[in-house]
C-alpha cells in the first residue's frame, strides 16, 4: 500500500533512542508498510537489520556531507514497491490514525500532497511499544505535555510517484526544502491536504547541534548565518516560495471528507506571495543603509516579536 523512506541521523545518544522509536512505530502501522532507510550513518545499516526494512547506502552528499533531497527522493521512487510513497523525518511517531488518513486522501484523489503539522514532545527513554495500549497512552502523552508547531513545522509528505520531479539538490534536514516540497504541487494546481486535525504526529524533541544550531527551537533568521541554510533558501527562490500548512488547499476532515478551504484560497496564497515577496524586496533594496544604522533583519525580526501580542497556546 504505503512505502515509508527517511535518512536518519547516526544512531548515538538521545537521537539514536528516538529514532528508533519512530521506526518501530512505523512497523505497527496496518496494514503493514514498507519502510526504506537512506544513507550510511552510523547505525543505519544495523538499525534496518534490526527492524527488518529496507536500506539504501549509497546517497549523494554536498561538501557538507549532508545528504541530498533529489538524490533522495530518485533512490526511493527507484526502490519502492508501491505507488504511494511517504517521506518522514525519523523522529516522527507515527499512529494508527496516520493510515487511515492515508486511505482516505488516497481513495478520493489520484495525485495529491498530504501533510500536516506536528506535535513537539519531549521523550527520553524507548517508548513501551509491548503494552497493548501504547498508542492510547502515546496521545495522553503528547497532548497534555505536547506542543502544536506551526505552520512550517511538516515532517511528513505523503504523494504518489511522478508528483515530484527535477527537485533542486537541497541539502536534507535544513530549512527550506520542506516549503519547495509544499510549494511545487500547488504550483502545478494539484490539491494540497492539511491533515493536522486527523493525524497525531509525534514529533520527539531534540537539539540542532548536527548543523551548528543549539537548542531544540531555531529561526529562519538564525538559520540564514550558515551558508548551507543560506544555498537552501535561494535554491527554494526566496520568501514568496516559503509555503507552509496553511498554504494547503484543502483540509481532511474526521468525516474522511477532504473539505476545500475557502473559495478564495487561491487569492490569499497569491496575496501572501505577493506580500512575502514585497518584503523580500524591501529588506534586500534597504540593506546597506540598515547596516550602517544597525538594523539587520534579525534585530528587526526580534523587535517585531517583543511587540506581538501572542495568544495562549490552547492546542
């Protein structure tokens, strides 16, 4: 029915814990799976004995040494035994509900993209998977300790062969590539399904210190320091390309209807293009003079926030 392809980080530490979390998640899944895992990292090879999935070796790598999207993306669609693929970051607990959205998006449309935001949650130690209630227990979890991201925080893409192609050699696990993988079906007027509501995505908290980020939460603006974010970002074509969940056409609902939004979806993602771009233009043109006085973007960007009122998080 369904492949499952990740490149995962080496299996050491905390990392190495939930990714295997993740995987073994994803063997529960009925009915069963197939799961491909990409790249030779430590622990990759032995982690996919283990499991008993698939593994690709051989990636194509920048200077970094981080792995490429098309190079990625080219080996799975190659290897994959089913039509419906499923690319998934490998810290992402999957349950039961993520299938049957699947289904459902699957039945209604031929070509399509389904994602949707994840859950942050911190997990330490190897989920009991042996307890017949684990997934029961798993949402308890993630929904009272849990935290809803936003709308550029998608770590799944669901999509059937052929959606993608001539995919820009992105470097894997860095901003950007994710927006260009929403962005190219709604630029080719193929729906776009937002399955937040009906899929828990268990995203297990963990630092960004494998690209020189610390902590667990970074933004674009710092992310733009370093040079491999920076060739990501003019690989996507800048801001106005910068989609997201909310970019999504439609929404699946826990009918199983995938509902469109608004009649004038189009106007508004047109509207917000327009808009990012316009502020690309402008923080670009005003630059040098913004130096000499002081005011980068990042100085800009942290005002803007002091002075945002936020709503309460109620997810």
């Amino acid at each position: 029915m369904l492949t499952l392809f990740a490149i995962p980080k080496p299996f050491v530490g905390h990392i190495g814990i939930i990714q295997r979390n993740a995987i073994k998640s994803w063997t529960l899944l009925r009915p069963r799976c197939e799961i491909i895992l990409l790249g030779d990292d430590e622990g990759t090879a032995d982690a996919a004995k283990e499991f008993g999935v698939e593994h690709i070796a051989e990636i194509a790598r920048n200077e970094f040494g981080t792995p490429l999207l098309n190079d990625m993306f080219n080996s799975a669609e190659h290897r994959a035994r089913h039509k419906l693929l499923c690319f998934v970051n490998a810290d992402i607990i999957l349950t039961s509900d993520f299938l049957r959205a699947v289904e459902r998006v699957s039945a209604w449309q031929d070509k399509f993209l389904m994602i949707g935001r994840r859950r942050d949650v911190g997990i330490n130690e190897p989920w009991n998977f042996v307890q017949s209630d684990w997934e029961q227990k798993l949402r308890e979890y993630v929904l009272e300790h849990g935290r809803l991201r936003g709308e550029h925080a998608v770590d799944y893409f669901v999509f059937r062969k052929g959606l993608y192609d001539q995919i820009p050699p992105f470097a894997v696990g860095r901003p950007c590539y994710d927006s260009w993988l929403i962005y190219k079906p709604i630029s080719r007027r193929y729906p776009v399904i937002d399955a937040t509501n009906e899929v828990l995505a268990t995203h297990q908290n963990h630092d960004h210190s494998h690209f020189g980020i610390q902590g667990e939460n970074y933004s674009l603006q710092e992310a733009l320091k370093l040079d491999e974010c920076k060739r990501n970002y003019k690989l996507l074509g800048g801001e106005f390309r910068r989609f997201g969940v909310t970019d999504a056409s439609h929404v699946l609902t826990a009918t199983g209807e995938c509902r469109r939004k608004y009649l004038w979806w189009r106007f508004a993602v047109l509207k917000k293009q327009v808009k990012r771009k316009i502020t690309h233009e402008v923080l670009e043109r005003t630059r040098p003079m913004r130096h000499r006085l002081g005011l980068r973007q990042s100085n800009l960007h942290a005002l803007k926030t002091a002075l945002t009122f936020t709503r309460p998080n109620r997810s």
